[in-house]
C-alpha cells in the first residue's frame, strides 16, 4: 500500500519529499528515508552541490530510483540509508535499478551509518553538524 504522507508540491511519487521538477543535473542528488533525515540532509547540504530528496520509506527507495533514472540525469547519486537491514537491503535495490537503467556505477554512492546512530538525524543530534558533513562527504565550498 502507498504511504498516507503528504508530499512536497510537484513531487512525482506518492512518499516523496522534495521537488523533483527543480532538479539541475549540475548538482548531485542526495536521497535519504524519511522526513526527519531529509530535513537533515536539506540544512546541512549546500543547494549549489546537491539537489535534496527524502522518501517516507525505503520499500520507496526503489521506485524512486525507477523515476530519477528515467527523467533525472545528474552527476551523481549519494544514498544515505537507514542503519538496519530494510533499508540497506532497499538501497541495494535501487542501486541495481539504477545500474540496469544506464545509470553510471561510478556515479552512485552509498553513506553508511555507523552503528552506534540509526539514521542520519540520530548522527545529527549525537556527532553534531561538522562531524555529519564530513560523514557526508559535504564541503562548504
């Protein structure tokens, strides 16, 4: 069943947060699960580097993946999953998709959590902001 959420204008699948129609393939795209991490990852990445979008739940991961690689095409794609099974088994999925739709291999990337945090607000809240840019791979250039 799809999730009951609400979406961000112009998002193109149900459970998505972010708006896909302002997407600039100059800037990479940074997918995470759920609406506590994409509020995360939106104040913590810099809009000229990255092109934000959430989903309610990885079982969305791959439909996602599906869309960005059928109407996306940017630089590169960084997941950042959730630290549990489901979600590091959903990326997997998506990653697949992607690879299977012409999507470059060397263009997507995947953020482990580490395993004291479960997601990466809990890293927010626990490592602060500086230690969760870097665990993301962000400069503030």
């Amino acid at each position: 069943a799809e999730p009951k959420v609400w979406q961000i204008p112009h998002g193109n699948v149900l459970g998505t947060f972010g708006d896909f129609s302002k997407n600039d393939p100059k800037r990479g795209l940074l997918i995470v699960e759920g609406i506590f991490d994409y509020l995360t990852a939106c104040h913590l990445a810099p809009w000229n580097q990255y092109n934000v979008y959430g989903v309610h739940s990885c079982s969305n991961i791959p439909k996602v993946c599906i869309f960005i690689a059928n109407a996306i095409r940017s630089t590169s794609v960084k997941f950042v999953q959730h630290n549990d099974a489901a979600g590091r088994e959903a990326v997997d999925k998506g990653c697949r998709d992607l690879i299977n739709a012409g999507v470059r291999r060397e263009s997507i990337s995947i953020v482990d959590i580490p395993g004291d945090c479960g997601d990466l607000n809990d890293y927010l809240v626990k490592h602060g902001g500086q230690k969760t840019r870097d665990l993301l791979g962000i400069n503030d250039d």
